[in-house]
C-alpha cells in the first residue's frame, strides 16, 4: 500500500492515538460539573485551547472548538452574515474555495445575500486587485483559502489582511490545508475569522477549531448549553481534544524538517516525469505553493481511469478534492484556474505527501504512469 493522498486526511500519529486511549480512560467527567473530576477534564480542555491559540498566535479566549473544518467554515461565514445582513448583504469568495465555503455562500444566496465569486489565476491564486474591485460599501465579510486543497497554491493571505482591515471589513479564512505547513499569525496577518481541521496534520477525524478575533460576536451555530463561551452547544469531545492538541505539538517540532522532506519528495518527482518522457505539465506554481500538494496535468490521460489503475496496484491518490473523489465531475478548482471545457479538470491527478513516504514508492508511481503511458501511445 503506497499512500500520497495526505490532502484529503493523514494517518494519525502513535502518540496522538495514545493520548486519545488515556484520555477515554481518564477524562470521562462531564467538563461542565462542577466537582473534581470534571474540573480536571476542563482543564485539559482548556490546557489544549492554549495550544491551539499558540500555533496561531491567538488568545486562548478566541478558540472555538469545533467537529471539522466544515462546521468551522459555516460558523465563520453564515451566523456572521445575517449578525450583520443590516450594515449589508455582499459577501465576496472566490470560484476556487472548498466546497465547504461555497455550499453555505449558495445557501446565503437564498436568503437573499449577494455573493462575487472572484476568478483565480492560472497559478491558483486570487489577484490583490480583483479583490480590490469587488469591493463595495455593503460588503460585510469576504473569506479566502489561506491554501488551495487540490493546487496547493497559496493566497497573498497578509495583503488581503492589512487591505480589508482599512476597509473594515471582516476576513475569513480557510486555512485548513495550510495549518500545517504555514507559520500563521493572525494580528500580524490581520485575519478575523480562520478555519482548521485536526485530521490534516495528523490528528483524529470529527475535531477541529475555529478562531474568530477577540471582541468579534458570532451568534451560536450550535444552540443547546452554554460550552465554547456560549458559541457551540454540545459536551465537548475530550478525548478528540487532546489528541488535537498532541498533534499540534508534534506538528510544531517537526514543522521545518517535514516541509523540507516534503518538497524533496514533489521534486524527486517531477523530474522523474521529466525523465520518463511522460507528457506533463504542472497545474500552479508548486515551488510558490504549500510543500505536500502537487497537481500535474497529463494530456490523454484521464484521471479517472489512471486512479482505477493506480488502485489496483495498492497506490492511492486523487484527481482533486476528497470530498468530491466519488464524483466524475471535473475539478471545479481546475476550470476556475483554465476555464471551463479545459481537459486539465478531467486529465490531472493530485499526489500529495506526507513525511512517511519515501523515493522508492514515488518511483513506483512513476514506473506505473510510464508504462501507462507507453501503453496508450503505443495503442494511440
């Protein structure tokens, strides 16, 4: 089994699934009773916020802690549009965003919402300028990928930061591909509101976080007791929690080496494509983009057809996001950056690393696509 999927979820970590073992054991009081036993599940909960609060650069307080980067992406962008539907109604996203912010953008469209979807260039990116044009004196939030899930390109995240700041204007962001690879400080980045999910980097599927700015009010997603500062309803995952926390730590030691290991695999890579006399060509900038994603266009060659083969042989990667791999649609993040009709969304494969692989499984990629490919010209 060779696995470069790593954009879609990630193994978890020993030490993060031991943590959540002792934790099942040990932390089962109720963290909203007031005896010891709960007292001392709601200081680990709260132990864990700090953590999350740190790798950020956030105050614990602004920590809300969620079940996924989905429920962090709908808290962040539709319990804040109708908090301010009466300053205005626009809202501003771009065509390339997870389905996670373009489904409750669709769904606040038909509560009467007016949503600009702006264009990416071929390098995955939303240009500082259209955003600037779209721009108007009812536009109440605007929310951004920090990094693209399928290209892994990388938005100018701080200029996008310091220009809504002057215009007042809240700014989220999706961060949840980026969490772990990216140094993210949200002052100095000036972010409002900023989605992460745990099982990206390491961590258990079912957690994840969501950072809203200190003194900004967000109306409860969730309604029921009064957990998260009265924000999100619901006993909070304790065992979840601290193994999120785990892998947040284990993320920030290893952070710089993994990067770099990463980029030598996607390298190591790509000139192998270029060896092998396979027809390829990157979709984005991998270099300017977030280390472990890579997405390549290989003419003639469909995606759906090299995953079926690719699985057969025990290795396992994508055509674009997971949460759409079960679909034959083409990628709407690809058509976003290459226009619609663009074989590209119907022709590309996502290979994504973790810090596991190695050299010998991307040459066994590489030894499969070849004789594919040698396959279909020689039958072409």
């Amino acid at each position: 089994m060779i696995y470069f999927d790593h954009a879609a979820t990630t193994p978890v970590r020993p030490e993060v699934v031991s943590v959540i073992q002792e934790s099942l054991i040990e932390d089962f009081g109720n963290p909203s009773s007031t005896y010891a036993l709960g007292r001392r599940t709601r200081q680990q909960i709260e132990q864990s916020r700090r953590i999350f609060a740190a790798s950020i650069k956030a105050d614990p307080a602004d920590i809300i802690i969620t079940s996924c980067g989905s429920e962090s992406n709908n808290t962040a962008i539709i319990p804040t549009a109708l908090a301010l539907k009466g300053k205005g109604k626009h809202l501003i996203t771009s065509a390339a965003e997870h389905h996670a912010v373009l489904h409750p953008m669709h769904y606040l469209e038909t509560l009467g919402f007016e949503v600009t979807y702006l264009p990416v260039d071929e390098a995955g990116k939303v240009p500082l300028q259209s955003l600037k044009d779209a721009v108007r004196a009812d536009t109440i939030l605007v929310s951004l990928m920090y990094a693209n899930n399928e290209v892994g390109s990388i938005n100018p995240v701080a200029e996008i930061g310091a220009f809504l700041a002057e215009k007042d204007i809240l700014f989220h962001t999706d961060a949840v591909q980026a969490y772990g690879s990216e140094q993210i400080d949200v002052r100095q980045q000036q972010i409002d509101l900023l989605s992460v999910s745990a099982h990206k980097i390491n961590g258990p599927k079912g957690i994840g976080f969501l950072y809203r700015k200190n003194g900004l009010h967000l109306p409860n997603f969730i309604h029921g007791g009064s957990q998260e500062n009265d924000h999100r309803g619901g006993t909070e995952n304790t065992p979840y929690i601290r193994g999120f926390a785990e892998a947040v730590v284990l993320m920030e030691a290893e952070r710089t080496e993994s990067n770099r290991k990463k980029r030598e695999l996607s390298d190591y890579f790509l000139r192998g494509l270029e060896k092998s006399g396979i027809r390829f060509e990157s979709n984005s900038v991998h270099a300017e983009g977030v280390p472990h994603i890579l997405s390549i266009w290989l003419p003639g060659m469909r995606s759906d057809k090299l995953l079926i083969q690719c699985d057969l042989k025990g290795i396992m990667l994508a055509a674009g996001s997971a949460c759409t791999a079960g679909s034959l649609e083409p990628s709407h993040v690809l058509e976003a950056m290459y226009g619609k009709g663009n074989p590209r969304a119907t022709e590309s494969l996502r290979i994504s690393f973790g810090s596991d692989n190695t050299t010998a499984e991307v040459d066994t990629l590489l030894d499969l696509l070849q004789s594919i490919h040698k396959k279909q010209y020689k039958n072409g």
